[in-house]
C-alpha cells in the first residue's frame, strides 16, 4: 500500500505540469500543494475513523474496508486529471488518504497479535524480528520506488527537453499515476484476505498467553501486546 503510494505519487507531478497546465510548472505546483494539505487534513481525520473502525469490526475488517475507500480515490483521480476543471483532482484527496492513513493506524497493532500468534507456538518473543522485518520492507520498498521511477519514466518516452510531451506518453505517465496504487493496493486486499487473526482470536491468544505466564511464573518471558 505504501509502497504503490510513494511510486504513484512520483508521476503526479509530471501529470499535473504537462497534462492539466500545458506545462506551467507554476500552477501545477499550486495544485500538488493543494492536494498535498488536504490529504494531510484528512490523514489526520482518517486515523480516527480508522481507530473506532476498528473496536467496532475488527483490524482486519477495517483494513479491508478502508483500504477498498482509497481504491475509489485512485480510481477517481483518473477522472479528476481534467484540464478543463484541475480542481476535480482534490475531491479525490480523501479517499487516497484512506490509504496510508490507516495502514499505519492498524500495522502496529496487527504485527503485536502476530507476536502473541508466534508467541502462542513457539513460546518465543520476537517483536525485534518483526518489527526489523517490517521497516526493512518499508524502506526497500522506498528504494525501489525510486528506482522504478526513473525506469518507467523512461519507458513513457517522456523528454524534459519537449514543452508538450506526447499523448501517448501523457496517457502512461497517468497509468503509472493511478494504476501502479490500485494494483499494489489491490494486492495488499488479497493477501490481508489470508490472514487468520480475528479479533475474537487475537483475545483468545492473548488469554492463552496469560493463562500460560500465570502457570510458567518468573520463567515466563515477554510482556503482553500493546492495547
């Protein structure tokens, strides 16, 4: 989700210069301001929906569902890359904030009840492990993203040296814009769609664990998730 973010985000500004202002750096930079504070305000509203979401259905339920909102604002910026009404493009803001906005919300927690999971089996604490595993692929993530930039820029024929680039490179730089986020997200979908961990058993685990420390006493190792 993350990932498919970052390497979206990378084309939005190209689209914006050559395809909505006919190559005025100015405005587009205006908008991508514009687009850029309104995802942030509703990042911040995201995280409390995401939040009592949550305690009402469940992580993995509230993952589904909010990352399925976001695939709606990437699916809508298609249509708000209009040159005619460059505005339109905001509407799609606070769906895509749905996103990253709740990934980072309910990860922490669901990576604590993957622990208490490996805990419960292998009556070992590694929240290190998970945890390095995690930022590891975040951050190799980034790289790539960067590095995709550059290649998938290259294979839209964009040239910097042309004022207006062509339409077919203008139709793949808004591909790569709102496809490469809704595969990624999509993706994310179905593997979230494997995972086992309910809420009811993530509190099952959990009682199991403590049941477990009570009877092991001072040779228990570890503490209990974080609520």
């Amino acid at each position: 989700v993350f990932n498919g973010y970052q390497l979206g985000m990378s084309f939005s500004l190209y689209v914006m210069i050559y395809y909505l202002f006919d190559g005025d750096h100015s405005k587009a930079g205006e908008l991508l301001g514009w687009f850029g504070t309104v995802t942030a305000a509703a990042t911040l509203v995201v995280i409390l929906v995401t939040g009592w979401l949550a305690t009402h259905l469940g992580k993995r339920r509230t993952f589904l569902l909010t990352i399925s909102i976001s695939l709606v604002g990437y699916a809508l910026k298609w249509v708000g890359y209009n040159p005619d009404h460059p505005s339109w493009l905001l509407y799609a803001a606070p769906l895509v904030a749905f996103g990253v906005g709740s990934l980072f919300t309910l990860m922490g927690s669901m990576i604590a009840d993957v622990c208490d999971y490996d805990e419960l089996h292998t009556r070992r604490r590694r929240e290190g492990v998970f945890g390095a595993i995690y930022w590891w692929m975040v951050k190799i993530g980034m790289a790539l993203a960067g590095l995709l930039t550059g290649i998938m820029l290259n294979a839209s024929g964009f040239d910097v040296a042309l004022e207006a680039q062509s339409e077919t490179t203008l139709f793949l730089l808004r591909l790569f814009d709102v496809g490469v986020p809704l595969a990624t997200s999509a993706l994310a979908i179905a593997i979230m769609l494997t995972y086992s961990i309910s809420e009811r058993r993530a509190y099952e685990i959990r009682a199991e664990l403590e049941r477990r420390r009570g009877k092991l006493g001072s040779g228990a190792t570890g503490t209990g998730p974080a609520e």
